[in-house]
C-alpha cells in the first residue's frame, strides 16, 4: 500500500512541477511545495516505520511488559 501511495505523490509532485514551470503563480508554485512536501513524508513514514521495532530489557527477577496502547500501573500485578 505504501508503494502506491510513493507513486502517487511522486506523479503529483512531477505534475505540479510541470505545472510551476509552465505557469509561474501563487497557485502552480504552492501546489508543487505541498506535493513535495507529501512526497518527503511519505518516504520519511516509511523509513520511521522499518526503525519502529520494539526492545526492552530486564533486570533479572523482573518483569518486562509491553504495551502498545494505552496502559497504567493497576492492570499489572
């Protein structure tokens, strides 16, 4: 899904280039700043999310837990 979603901003961002070139403006320019600015956070997600991987570590004799979403002290005996 990601893959789509680089090709499409990377079409955007070549099309309102295009665009700025051809017809300087307010509007051309801006639209090619926005899809660049797409473009760069969605390769920048991407990479956040190959780097996302969970660690931990346990002194001996404790518990370790992970939680991905919410979590407080009184659901762990």
């Amino acid at each position: 899904m990601m893959l789509i979603y680089k090709i499409v901003t990377l079409l955007a961002t070549i099309v309102f280039t295009v665009w700025a070139i051809n017809e300087p403006g307010y509007e051309s320019i801006g639209g090619a700043l926005v899809s660049f600015g797409a473009l760069v956070a969605v390769f920048f997600i991407d990479e956040k999310r190959k780097s996302a991987a969970q660690s931990q570590t346990v002194a001996a004799g404790g518990k370790g837990i992970q939680v991905g979403g919410d979590a407080n002290n009184s659901t762990f005996h």
